[in-house]
C-alpha cells in the first residue's frame, strides 16, 4: 500500500468548512483513496472513497488531484461531533488489510 | 441493518488467562478483519480472515494469538497466557465480497482488553 502523509492536526471554525489534506505520492494506478474518522477511540467511522474522480455523499466530499498525488476531505459545515482523528488510506481494492498512519486531530471550535 | 457487533465491550483478564473476542460481521459480509489499537497509538492490522480460511495474518503476534471465522457463528480472536502489553483496544471489520465491487471495511465498535 502507498504511504500517505497527513498534517498532524488542524482547528476549524463550527460552521466552516473543514479541508483536511493528503499526500500521496506514490499511489499507483489500480489504488483507491479512502477516508475514515476516529472520534475519541470508538471503531473507526468510514467516511468516503474514490479512484480517480470526485465523490461525494452525505458526509463529506473527496476532491482528488488529476495526477492523483494528493487528495483532500472535505467537510462542509462543520460541526462540534466531527472533532476526530481523520485517516487518509491508500489500497487496493480487495486487498485485504488497511495500513492506518497517524491521521488527522481535527479539532472543531465554537 | 445491524453493523459489525464486538462483545464483549470491555473484557478484564489477568496475566495468564485467556481472552476470548468476538466479533459478528455485517449480515452478508464474508470478509473479517482485526485490528489491534494500543494506548495512544494508530490502529494495526492483525488478520484478515474469509469463512473458513484465514488469507492473511502478517500482523498477527507469532505466539498466543490466533484467529478463526467458522462456517457458523462469529469470528472468535483468542489471545492465550495474555501479558500486560496485550492491553489494547481490539476492532473488528467486514466488507462484503469483492471481484470488482466495493469492499469497504465497516467497523465495530471495539472490545476493550485490560490486562491485570
């Protein structure tokens, strides 16, 4: 799996959109990017995935550069329940395992 | 639709017995995994399991641990002679059957291992 690099952690304004960045740049062709959320040690939430076009859903959005080096969350009115550690993941699809890095503290503020 | 099911929540063990952890998937999910989360650290992969048969366990410790997911019933994670390092938040997850669909990794919420 290709490594990921994340900022360590972030503030947002409640209300504001939260873009919460990441790095990947040696993803290869075939690997999707995936997002969860962690907040205050509970299982980890599933948030979002994609391979090489923006998605979005209900939760979140996930922006995906052309060259694919790089992807950002996006959160658009963020609330005080989304404070959580935010993991980028890169892998294959039906790989198996999910290699887990330090992710995100982001931190909402009223 | 339930989600993946830990029991129990919180388990309390003392140096040398065994743990038992178990985890129900998502009805119709064919596919388990565990991770291991220790105090303040990211979660690791331990296992990765199909009904049956176990397809990959690079994470999992050499000794004490092992992992099964039988034809009927949950998938059992035992622990044997447990130590204190094996304190840790312990998450299961199931996806679905892959060839071409997803196979997103769908969490439970976790048994936590105390080990006295």
């Amino acid at each position: 799996d290709a490594k990921t690099t994340q900022p360590p952690s972030m503030d947002c304004a409640e209300g504001r959109a939260a873009n919460l960045p990441c790095n990947h740049s040696t993803i290869s062709g075939n690997e999707y990017v995936y997002w969860y959320r962690q907040i205050h040690s509970q299982g980890p939430q599933y948030i979002i995935h994609g391979l090489k076009n923006n998605e979005t859903n209900e939760m979140a959005s996930l922006i995906i550069t052309e060259d694919r080096k790089s992807s950002t969350l996006i959160l658009p009115h963020a609330t005080l329940r989304d404070t959580a550690v935010y993991y980028c993941i890169v892998r294959l699809h039906n790989a198996g395992k999910s290699t887990f890095g330090d992710g995100t503290t982001l931190t909402v503020k009223p | 639709n339930a989600g993946v099911m830990q029991n129990p929540r919180h388990l309390v063990r003392r140096r040398g017995q065994e743990a038992r952890l178990r985890c129900s998937p998502v009805k119709g999910h064919s596919h388990v995994y565990w991770y291991r989360q220790l105090p303040e650290e990211g979660l690791k992969f331990m296992v990765y399991l199909q009904k049956e048969n176990i397809i990959d366990e690079s994470g999992m410790p050499k000794e004490r641990f092992s992992a099964e997911f039988p034809k009927e019933g949950p998938s059992i994670l035992r622990i044997q002679q447990v130590v204190r390092g094996d304190s840790a938040a312990y998450f299961c997850a199931s996806s679905p059957l892959g060839q071409g669909g997803t196979d997103t990794q769908y969490f439970g919420p976790g048994t936590r291992l105390t080990v006295l």
